[in-house]
C-alpha cells in the first residue's frame, strides 16, 4: 500500500497510535538536545490508544497524561500504512515495557553527538527508544528510518523529517466553530427559481 491509500483521514482513528514530537518546552535540556542533534525536535514518545503519553524520559520509560498547555507544543505524527493489528501490537509492546522499563541514557545523548556508537544495553534516549518500538513491531515497509548504521540510533529531528511519518491537522475550537456557521449559513441559502422563459426573438446586438 502507498501512504496516500491508507493516510486519506486527516485525524487520527479510534485507537490509532501516534509519535509525539516537541520543538519547545519539554523539559530544560531542549536547547542542548537542539544543539547536539542540530535540528527542531527535543523530544518524541507515543501517544497511546487512551491518549496518554507513554515516553522514555529520566530517570526510565513511564506512562503519563498530559500537562496544562502542552499539547499545543507538540507536533503529532501517524505511522504511515499501520493497521488496528500494527496499533494492538504496539500496544502490548508498551504494556511489557511498563513492566520491565528500560532505563533513560544521557551518556547516549551525547555518544550520538559526536558520532560514536551506543552502548550495549536496553538503556536508550527518547527517539531511539520509539524506534525501537516501532522496529520491533513493524513490518519494514511501515519503518520511519531504515539503513541506519545501529537500528535505532536517530534524534527527534530525525523522525520528524521522514516522510513516512505524516503530521496531524489540527483544528483549534474557534476555527471549528467558524467552520460549522459557513456551512450553516450555506445550508439556508434561498435556492434559485426557474429561469422565466422569454417568448419572441433575441434582440439584435448594436
């Protein structure tokens, strides 16, 4: 399937799994995350099926709602071509990291920075930690980043210029508001009459 085939809703399905990803104002390290990855993103996690965020965040991976106002600094994303079948899985995968959380690295952050590879371990940061999840519960085809010298090794500017990862509309309540009067406004438009015949000839152009 191409991305255009399964990607033609603007909004996300009931229990469809998204990446999150922030450009500001996650936590006090986003200025030296921008600096060492040289991109926007500072952050990235899931957003699961309930629309709690579920990310690797120090000290290890954790399942949280969101904070007042955050939202609207959040960039969400859509796995091109999943399934409810390719959400369920990920779900469960989130279930059993809960119960075994892999701890958050930041030597790893700057390993990444200076081009040397990760550590062996289950110990990752935020974007290699949703790469990883989706390598493991994804077909190939459905894979954001591929041909990366270590699998999961990306920043959050990364998995936000992949093309295989398609950004949410978003509609604030007053756009929607707006958008539903229009239509009304159309709905009760008079309707046009029949056009009045005209009996006789056309008259002659001067």
């Amino acid at each position: 399937m191409t991305t255009g085939q399964v990607h033609y809703f603007s909004q996300p399905q009931p229990n469809e799994v998204l990446v999150a990803i922030w450009t500001k104002g996650h936590d006090p390290m986003d200025s030296a995350i921008k600096f060492l990855t040289r991109g926007r993103g500072t952050h990235a996690a899931f957003v699961r099926g309930n629309g709690n965020i579920i990310e690797n965040f120090y000290p290890r991976v954790r399942e949280r709602g969101w904070s007042p106002g955050e939202r609207g600094k959040v960039e969400e994303y859509r796995i091109a071509g999943t399934t409810p079948d390719d959400w369920n899985a990920l779900e469960m995968w989130f279930d059993d990291q809960l119960r075994h959380p892999p701890a958050y690295s930041i030597a790893d952050l700057f390993r990444y920075a200076v081009n040397l590879p990760p550590r062996p371990g289950a110990s990752c940061f935020c974007s290699g930690w949703v790469l990883r999840g989706i390598r493991l519960n994804l077909s190939p085809c459905k894979q954001p980043l591929a041909r990366l010298p270590y699998p999961d090794w990306a920043s959050p500017r990364d998995l936000r210029i992949s093309p295989l990862l398609i950004r949410r509309e978003k509609m604030v309540a007053g756009s929607l508001s707006r958008l539903s009067g229009k239509t009304a406004a159309v709905q009760h438009l008079p309707q046009p009459g029949p056009r009045p015949r005209v009996s006789g000839s056309r008259s002659r152009e001067k």
